[in-house]
C-alpha cells in the first residue's frame, strides 16, 4: 500500500467510516460534493446580486420560485429510483447539477435566473432520497447511518471551506472569483460522478416494476397506505424546527433581542459547524437500532427545551453582554445537540422502515418533510418571535417537543423484529431482507 493510501486509510478509519472499501470510497464522494456545494452557498445570493446585477428582491423571489418547483419534483424521484436504480438517479441529478452551475455563466436577467436555478433545485432535491437509497446498496444496516453522520460532518467542513472562498472571492472584488467558484462546483460534481460509478453494491434493491397478481399495490399509493411512515414523515416537519430555530430564529434573537454584539451570530455559526463536525459521528453510533431512535428522540426534545431556556435566558437576564454571550453559548451547545440527535432520529428511522422494493418513494416521501419545513418554518419562528418575545421559544420548543415525543412512540410500535417487514421477494431472488 503507498503512504498516500494509508494516510487516507487512517484519516477515514479515525472519522469512523466503517472499514469497507464501498464505504470509503462514498466518504470520498462526500468530500468531493462537500466541497463544491460549500463554496458556492455562501456566495450564492452574492452573485446574483453584484455579477448579475439583480436586486435582493428579484433574487429572493427567483430563487424561491426554483426552491418550489425542486420540491414539486421531489416525489418524481423516489419513482425513478425504483425503476431505474438509484446509482442512475444519482449520476443524472449531479450531471444536471453540474450543467446549472455551468449555466449560472450565462445568466443575466431574471428569467434565466428562475430557469437556470430551477435545474439546480430539482436536481438538488431529487438526489437526497436517491443518495439515500444507494448508501442502503452500498453499506451494512450498522454502516448506514455512520455514513450519512460522516457526510454530513463534511458537509459542514465544505461549509467553512466555502466562507473561506466567500472572504478570497470578496477580497478580490473582481467578478472572476465568482466565476471560478461556480466552476470548481461544476467540477466537484463531475468529481463525484466519476468515484461515484466505481463503487460496487452489495445489497441489490429489487425492482419495483413487477407486480404480482396477489401481491401489495405497488407505487405511492401503497406508500400513503402506510399510515405510521406517513405519520413521522408529518412528525419530521415539527422535528427539523431545530434547522429553522437556527438559521433564522438565533440570528435574528441575537441581534433584537439581547445585548450581545452582532458580530456574535458568526461566531455562534462557526461553534455550531465546528461541533458538528467534532460529534456528529459520536451521536450517529448512539442509535445503531431502530429500538434506539425513541431514546434518541426524546433526548432531542430535552436538549431543546434547556437551549429554548438559554435563548430566553439572554433576552431576559443578560442586560451585561459577558452574562449574554455565555447564556446565547450555552443555549447554541444544546441548540447544536438537538439537531446531532434529531438528524440521527431521522436517519434511523426513514431509512429503516422503509421497504427495499420502493425505498426510493418512501424516502422521496419523508423529504417532502424538509420541503414543508422550509416553506412555513421562517414564517411561523419569526411570527412567534414578533408577536411574544417573552414565550415564543417556549412555543417552538412545545413544537419540536411535541413532533419529538409523538415519533418516540410511533417508533415504540416499529421495533420490533417486523419493524422494517415488507412482502417478501418472488421465489428465486437473492434479495437480502430490509433490515
């Protein structure tokens, strides 16, 4: 082995990616997107505004118009993933991907901001479920979700990576800073595609195409017929407040409402991407099992409650900043926590109590959950902020509480050894069953 290979080896055997070479080289895959997705984020609405030359406004408005004809194709997804494959679904999707970016080039109105940008969302949403289905091909049941923590991890290193490139691109002031960006994105994408075709499956899904006389109804039908997925895929709308609560309630708390200095919110985004980073693969392997995610589920709920207390601690108490940057500290920690648990919690269970044969549906169908989350999530955090400073985290923590509590116990009833039980395989299959 060269000294390149072992030090790669090691690096990823330290993270905790499980010692399988399909593993490995899907961490890889996740470095390569990590990247490229990290840098253009932060720069995203940037350029649009300084290269482009379109308002704020303008930009909100399109790129709102592509976020909802992304999640209207979400569903489209988990139907070719069971037809086609989901190593397909995800080559295509990150091949459009890689077409958008190149395409943001030659934008220069709105219209083509809506057009371009539309590809980019649908391609983006559509490859969620189907990475999702194909890490089930590609890993052990016991690897999935050290996997999807990994990935995530890095996620949030591209993301440092990418305000990194954020302060170049800005120090620069030039245009071809942004232009080099979307295309290292594009690259990233195209990097991805080629690790992503070498690596082998071991647990082949079997086609959701044939149907037997005798057998379930196949397709999105058999899918809302199933009232306990359908049930926690609505409970996970709840559950992801701890992604709204941050990114738009903590920044907004921050500067309104304490007499913490502004410059504190990046800061706090930096503590939250670091610990990320540091322990989300630690809280991955407290939930191996389905039988697991209940405690993990209401761990979640505690520790957003105690941050809920933080926050309103600062606004109320902290009246000397030192008192409210400790206070707005620790509330971030549990804040941090919650999501770590709460995104295993998720994991666990949308990937595990989802049948093989139409995995790629299931999964498409619990994402919808982001998507709704993402529509009346701003809305709802900053509405309760504004109408009751003194109560609103305490409502948001009621919420996500409630969506936390209610999955425990829907999960309680799917532990068992049938939790993840599905008609089984015609005669003749080598399928292994779900586990």
């Amino acid at each position: 082995m060269s000294k390149w290979g072992a030090l790669r080896r090691a690096a990823l055997s330290r993270a905790g990616v499980p010692d399988a070479p399909a593993a490995k080289r899907w961490a890889l895959v996740a470095v390569v997107d990590a990247v490229g997705t990290g840098m253009f984020l932060p720069i995203s609405v940037l350029y649009f505004t300084v290269v482009v030359g379109l308002s704020a406004g303008a930009v909100g408005a399109g790129l709102g118009i592509a976020g909802l004809v992304g999640s209207v194709a979400t569903p489209l997804s988990g139907t070719l993933i069971d037809r086609f494959g989901a190593r397909k679904v995800v080559v295509c999707c990150w091949a459009a991907g890689a077409l958008a970016y190149v395409g943001y080039l030659g934008v220069h109105g709105w219209g083509g901001l809506v057009a371009v940008a539309s590809v980019a969302h649908v391609a983006d949403r559509m490859v969620n479920p189907a990475r999702k289905v194909f890490l089930t091909t590609i890993a052990d049941a016991e690897d999935q979700v050290p996997l999807m923590a990994f990935q995530r991890a890095v996620l949030n290193v591209g993301f440092g990576l990418g305000g990194l490139a954020t302060a170049a691109v800005l120090a620069i002031g030039s245009h071809t800073g942004y232009h080099a960006v979307l295309l290292v994105n594009a690259v990233s994408y195209a990097g991805a595609i080629a690790l992503v075709l070498t690596i082998p499956v071991i647990r082949p899904v079997p086609s959701a195409r044939p149907r037997e006389a005798d057998g379930p109804r196949a397709g999105y039908r058999q899918v809302l017929a199933d009232r306990r997925y359908v049930g926690l895929a609505l409970l996970n709308i709840l559950v992801l407040m701890y992604s709204t609560t941050f990114t738009i309630g903590m920044p907004l708390w921050v500067y309104e409402y304490t007499s913490a200095p502004a410059s504190l919110v990046g800061l706090l985004f930096t503590f939250n991407t670091v610990l990320v980073v540091l322990l989300q693969m630690r809280a991955a392997r407290s939930c191996n099992s389905l039988d697991r995610a209940p405690r993990v589920y209401r761990l979640a709920a505690a520790l957003f409650v105690l941050a809920a207390a933080g926050y309103w601690a600062a606004h109320r108490f902290g009246h000397a900043t030192a008192v409210a940057i400790g206070l707005l500290a620790v509330a971030v920690l549990a804040h941090t926590l919650t999501e770590l648990f709460g995104a295993v919690g998720e994991w666990t269970v949308s990937m595990t109590l989802a049948p093989e044969r139409l995995r790629g549906r299931y999964l498409s169908l619990f994402g919808l959950s982001l998507s709704a989350q993402e529509a009346i999530g701003p809305a709802l955090v900053t509405g309760l902020i504004a109408a009751d400073a003194d109560l609103a985290w305490f409502a948001l923590a009621a919420l996500l509480a409630l969506g936390c509590l209610l999955s425990a116990r829907l999960v309680r009833t799917a532990a068992g050894p049938d939790a993840a039980a599905e008609p089984a395989p015609s005669s003749g299959s080598a399928v292994p069953p779900a586990s």
